[in-house]
C-alpha cells in the first residue's frame, strides 16, 4: 500500500514540476505562480502547496529536474571506452540540448538574483563533471577546454547573443570532438615510454 502512495505522491509531484517547468519557459519563472501551476497541473492550490511550501521550492524541483535531466543525457552519450569519453559525451549532450527551447533568460536571471542557492544543485552537478575530467581524461586541460567551451555556448544561448550561426557551432562541435579523439589515441612515444 505505502508503494501505491508513494508512487502517486511522485506522480503528481512530476506533473506539478512539469506544469510549472512549462509555465516557466513560456513566461519566465518570476511570472508563475503556485495558483497557475495549480490550474495547469489540474490541483488545487491546496495540492500544490502538500508538495512545494514555497514557489521557491518549487523552482529548486525545476532545477533538481534539469541537472538530472542533463546526467541523463549526459550519461546516454557516454562511449563505454575511452579517456576522454566524458568531454565527448558532454558535447554530444550539447547537441540534443541546443534542439530543445530555451527560457526567457530575464525571469531566469529575476529569480536566481532572489534565490542564489537555487544553483547548488548546478554547482555540484559541474564540480563533478570537472572532477570527473580531471581524473579519467588522457589530457585534463584539453577536456576542461571542451567543458569551458561548451559553457560558453550555453552562456551565449542563455543570454540569447545568438553570435554563433548553427552551422558555425556544429563546426566547432566536430572540431571539439575531433581534437579528443585523437588526444585519446597513443602516439610511437606513448607506446615506447619515451
């Protein structure tokens, strides 16, 4: 029986994320409230507040789903081989990320400047990401390249500078990619020990 609950407090919990996640991208997070999170997620007030006390807690779900979300994508490019499999991976992520809508970056911005911890689940989701490059890539400063670029593409999207023409970005993807692929294979020197 506990399961069944369970299993349905995560359901609507999921669908008051979702609801507020797409009120969120189509206005801006600043601009929705729990009563129109409600109404899109089919509750009451009342059911959104059992879940989310705050809307500030409400926006952290948000957030807490787009850092799992981006692990995810992350995690299903991810080669089963290779030293520099994660740098590869997060570019590959960036691909599938590029195709999806970007919100508003003022309401983003609004509630990050009320709510600065609302970033701790990014903060600890990129130390280890870093982490990660710096241990397992053959050349870890070639891989936090690759990150920092790719952070800076999301930057430039987020900002919405739209500097870079798409074909110019893939490019630049395939050239990313290109450069760990062959940081990953051995030279004459690697394999003498010289």
């Amino acid at each position: 029986m506990s399961k069944t609950i369970t299993s349905s407090k995560m359901k609507t919990r999921n669908r008051i994320i979702a609801a507020a996640r797409d009120l969120a991208a189509e206005r801006g997070p600043r601009h929705i409230s729990i009563a129109e999170v409600a109404v899109r997620a089919g509750l009451s007030k009342g059911g959104v507040l059992y879940h989310f006390h705050t809307k500030a807690e409400m926006l952290a779900a948000i957030v807490s789903f787009h850092v799992e979300k981006t692990a995810e994508r992350i995690e299903h490019h991810m080669p089963e081989a290779g030293q520099n499999r994660l740098a590869q991976a997060l570019i590959a992520a960036h691909r599938d990320e590029r195709q999806e809508p970007t919100p508003a970056s003022s309401g983003i911005f609004a509630v990050l400047a009320e709510h600065s911890n609302l970033l701790d689940p990014v903060r600890r989701h990129q130390q280890a990401i870093l982490d990660t490059l710096q241990r397992e890539s053959n050349d870890p400063e070639l891989a936090m390249i690759v990150l920092l670029a790719l952070e800076g593409m999301r930057a430039f999207s987020l900002f919405e500078f739209d500097i870079l023409a798409p074909e110019t970005e893939e490019a630049l993807l395939d050239r990313m990619n290109d450069l760990l692929t062959s940081a990953s294979i051995p030279t004459c020197d690697d394999l003498s020990g010289t």
